[in-house]
C-alpha cells in the first residue's frame, strides 16, 4: 500500500476539504426547548450520533429528527421549538416534504425563522432561506454530506447540548497533523487499519461489522455504514466491482442475534469490537437468591460488559474470523472527533487503494431521478 501517496491523494481531491477543520460561528441555542432536525443520510447521522452519545435524558427528548416523508399524523408543533433544515445540496426531497408538511401545521408561523445548514450557493435551500430571514450555516464546498461531522452539521447539535465544541474539533485536528507530520499514534494506527482492511480485501472478506459496546454509540455505528457503504462501493478505474459491504451492530444486542452468522456462517466478514474505557461507576448487583450467577455480587455491569467483548473478540478468532480492536480511551468530545476523522482519513486511503474514487456517489442519482419520475417531479 501506498500510504503516504493516498494521503497526498485525499488532500489533493477536490472534496478533501473535511481535512481543514475550522470553527464554525455557531448560534446560541440555549432558549430552544425542542430542536427539531430537517435532514437525513449525512445532513442527519453526524447530529444524531453527537445528542446520542452525549445527551441526557432531556436532550434525548428534546431532540427531534424528521428525516422520513412518511405520514406524520400525530406530530405537532409546540413553542420555542427550533427548526433546523439540514441539507449540502439544498434539493433534498425528504427535506423539502417536511418543510411543506410543517407549514402547514398550526403555530408554524409564530416559531422563529428556521436555520439553515447547507451550501451557501445559490441552491434553493439557500434562496429560499435567505428570501425568509433564515440563518445560513453554510456547509464548505470541498465537503460531501457524508464528511460533514466537522460543519455545522455535528457541532450545531453538540452547542445546543453545552458540549464541548472546541474539543471535538481539535480531536480531529490532532489526527490530521499526526498524518501531516508522519508520525505519531493515530498516524500509526490508521496505517495499519488501512493495510489491514485492504489485505483482507484480497483475501476476499468484503463484509465488516461496526460492533461497539456501548448503546450511546448505535448511531455512530450507522455514520460508519453510511461512511463506508457510499465511499467504498464502486465500479473501479477498471470496471471491476469493488467495494466493502458495512454492517451495523452493538453489543451485547447482536451476540444474541448476528453472531451466530459471524462464527458460522460464509468466511467473507470481519467484525470490528469498539469498547470505551474510563473511569467506571461504583455499583452493587444483588443477584437474588437461586440466581445462576451468585457470583454477580461481586462484580459491576461494565466488568460484565468488558468481558462481554473480550469474550465475543475470541470466540470470533477462534472461529477464524478477522478481528480489529478499537478501544476509546473515554467517551469525551475530544475522543469522537478523533474517531471520525481518523475513520474519514481510513476510509479516503482504502478508497484510493483500491482504485476508486471515495468521494463521490454516482450511482445514488439513478434512483433520485427514478423517484422524481414517478412523482412528476422533474
């Protein structure tokens, strides 16, 4: 693998903008009672991923994505909701279904004016917004959707929350200056995920599994997929089929549901294991009496969990199947943000390696234009 030649790729592409990680002017959210999100695939997963590994319990309410067109009949509006239309192209149609949806529900025109993330380019998201009083957050033009967890699309949600905006962004900064410079252990550890990813490839496994321990981590589970799924499956320079096939899981859920299949079924998969360390909370399991684990007293539910994955991880090898162990060393802003990029920067170098180009998505048109046919829209 040409490491140091793929990287020099991604930064030379037109849309390896994502590797300059600037801070964005954001607006202050503190009033919004609700935050209502307007968006899907990459103008949704990256938001959704920051309120469910940091949100509390009133986040998580508070927090409303509408990305699916389908009928919403009981949805209502309340005030001091804040409406957010998230979208790079601004011509989303499941955006554009909700944005007609909600202004046509009652106290839609005593919210205040909604704002707006995409690219600042005259689209008509844009001019509509901008015609209305909408705030513009504008989305570089060097981004795709999927690579925008560093634009207002991540970090909106994270200030809404009180998080810690500039944390995120340097735990992505950090792993690129470790790339620039050639060294260091996110250097290291993207290389060799990178060469892992791609000898396994050539041994025929084209199925992986994002699998942490962690429920606050399901969403940056489904990031990855989309991640994944829309960068590494292409037609290559040379005709040829290529690409990686994500599957999404979290553990322990999918022990008892997917890992019957990983074990024994076709030798064409490999299975990431994503655990978080940390300071752990003192607990007390009082198993009661006939229980078949007495021994659960002297325990606490992440040593379970730790074991769990250690455990999973094994029995996987054991069984012949690829393993790569990701460990967080905390789940802090600062952590996430050098995850994702550092899996951004993987997936862009596995692309190249493979001869295809990771940052664009031409076969998702056929499907848009498809759609519009069938409803007479253009």
């Amino acid at each position: 693998m040409d490491f140091r030649g793929q990287w020099q790729a991604i930064k030379a592409h037109p849309m390896g903008g994502w590797l300059k990680v600037d801070s964005p002017d954001l607006p202050d959210l503190g009033s919004a009672k609700r935050l209502l999100w307007c968006g899907i695939g990459g103008s949704l997963l990256p938001s959704e991923t920051m309120v469910r590994a940091f949100g509390g319990d009133e986040a998580q309410r508070n927090w409303v994505p509408l990305a699916s067109p389908e009928p919403a009949p009981e949805f209502q509006l309340q005030p001091g909701d804040q409406l957010v239309y998230a979208s790079k192209s601004g011509k989303t149609l499941e955006l554009w279904t909700w944005i007609s949806r909600l202004r046509a529900l009652p106290g839609f025109g005593d919210l205040a004016a909604p704002m707006l993330i995409t690219q600042d380019d005259g689209n008509p998201l844009a001019t509509w917004g901008r015609a209305n009083g909408c705030r513009i957050l504008p989305i570089p033009v060097p981004v795709g959707g999927r690579f925008s967890a560093f634009t207002p699309i991540g970090t909106l949600p994270l200030a809404w929350m009180g998080c810690d905006v500039p944390a995120f962004l340097q735990g992505g900064r950090e792993v690129v200056a470790q790339l620039e410079a050639n060294e260091g252990p996110w250097h290291d550890r993207i290389a060799a995920t990178a060469e892992l990813l791609l000898s396994a490839h050539q041994r025929g496994i084209t199925e992986w599994v994002m699998m942490p321990y962690a429920t606050r981590l399901d969403s940056l589970s489904a990031w990855w997929v989309q991640l994944v799924a829309e960068s590494l499956g292409k037609v290559a320079k040379d005709g040829v089929r290529k690409g990686l096939t994500p599957i999404r899981a979290v553990g322990p859920v999918d022990q008892h549901s997917q890992l019957q299949r990983w074990m024994a079924g076709p030798r064409n998969l490999g299975v990431i294991v994503m655990t978080v360390e940390g300071k752990v909370a003192p607990e007390k399991l009082d198993p009661p009496k006939g229980s078949p684990y007495p021994g659960l007293a002297g325990l606490r539910g992440a040593d379970i969990l730790r074991a769990q994955a250690e455990g999973t991880a094994e029995a996987l090898e054991a069984a012949g199947v690829p393993v790569l162990r990701w460990t967080m060393p905390t789940l802090t802003e600062g952590d996430l943000g050098a995850f994702m990029m550092a899996w951004q920067i993987i997936i862009g170098i596995l692309g190249f390696a493979l001869d295809l180009d990771p940052f664009d998505q031409p076969e998702v048109e056929d499907g848009k234009q498809r759609t519009f046919k069938r409803l007479g829209l253009g």
